[in-house]
C-alpha cells in the first residue's frame, strides 16, 4: 500500500525522481571569474553612490540641507530642472547598478552626463565642479576597462580547444 500510494503522487505530481546518474547530465552553469565579481562589485559601489547623490539632490529639493537655501521654491528655473531630474534619475540609476542589469551603466550614463554638462557648460549657473567631473570620468574608465577586460576573458575561453570542437 505504501509503495502503490508512493508510485501514485509520483505519477499525480508529473515529476521524474532525480537520479544520481542523472545529475551529470545537467547543464552546468559557469562561474564567474574573479574580473566578473569584481565589476558586479565595483556596480554595487557605483550604485551606494548613487543613493547618496539622490538623497543629497533630494535634501536639497526639500529644504533638509544647505539651510534650507535650496529648497525648491527658492531655486531658479534652470536648477529647478537639473535637481529634480537628478533626484528622479540617480535612484533609478542606483536600482539598476546594483540588480547588475544591462540599463543600469545606461541610466548612469544619462545622469553623469547631465551633472558634467551642468558643470562644465553652465558654470555661471550651477558652479563649476571639477572634481564631481573628475569622479564620473573615473567610473566611466573603470566601468570601460572591465568591460574589456571579460569580453577578452570571453573571448579567450570561446577560442580554446574543446572536446567538441571540430
């Protein structure tokens, strides 16, 4: 009775048991190399990052720094535009760095591009920064470098000689 009660839910579930010789016919999923943890970590950092310009534009916006200065009806149009969508577009930016999806660097990108234009550009309007320009220029060649680098990791186990290979 056990055993036919047991062969029952086996056939009610749909599923196979998994067998030891089984296992080996699984595909096998790659680890990452020590280059590809290393960039999913170096995304996180961008991304706390992130969170800080976000709150730091949004404390700003709501009057909570700069004594209050910088709250939003006292800004002028053109820093009324660039806070609020720096303080919309940094915490999506953050999101995506740190779930290490593909819009993520992209969202970045907009951003950073938005605060170096800002900078450089505007300065009568916004201030001058060279060293928020600075910062950005650096995670942008960091963020190229390790990109590069997998893709010539990559690149190089794709050209090794396998047993499959022809």
């Amino acid at each position: 009775m056990g055993e036919g009660t047991a062969r029952c839910r086996w056939r009610m579930a749909k599923t196979r048991p998994i067998l030891p010789a089984m296992l080996h016919d699984s595909a096998h999923v790659p680890k990452p190399s020590l280059t590809e943890i290393l960039f999913g970590l170096f995304l996180r950092l961008v991304s706390a990052s992130c969170i800080w310009f976000a709150l730091n534009y949004w404390a700003m916006l709501i009057g909570f720094s700069h004594g209050g200065a910088g709250r939003f009806d006292l800004l002028t149009p053109e820093w009324r535009a660039a806070a609020t969508a720096l303080a919309v577009i940094y915490p999506v930016a953050a999101l995506g760095l740190w779930l290490l999806v593909s819009w993520g660097p992209v969202v970045w990108v907009v951003a950073a591009a938005i605060e170096i234009v800002m900078c450089e550009f505007y300065p009568a309007s916004f201030g001058g920064r060279p060293l928020l320009v600075v910062l950005h220029a650096a995670v942008a060649v960091t963020f190229v470098l390790f990109r590069a680098a997998i893709f010539y990791q990559r690149w190089r186990l794709a050209r090794q000689v396998r047993v499959d290979s022809p």
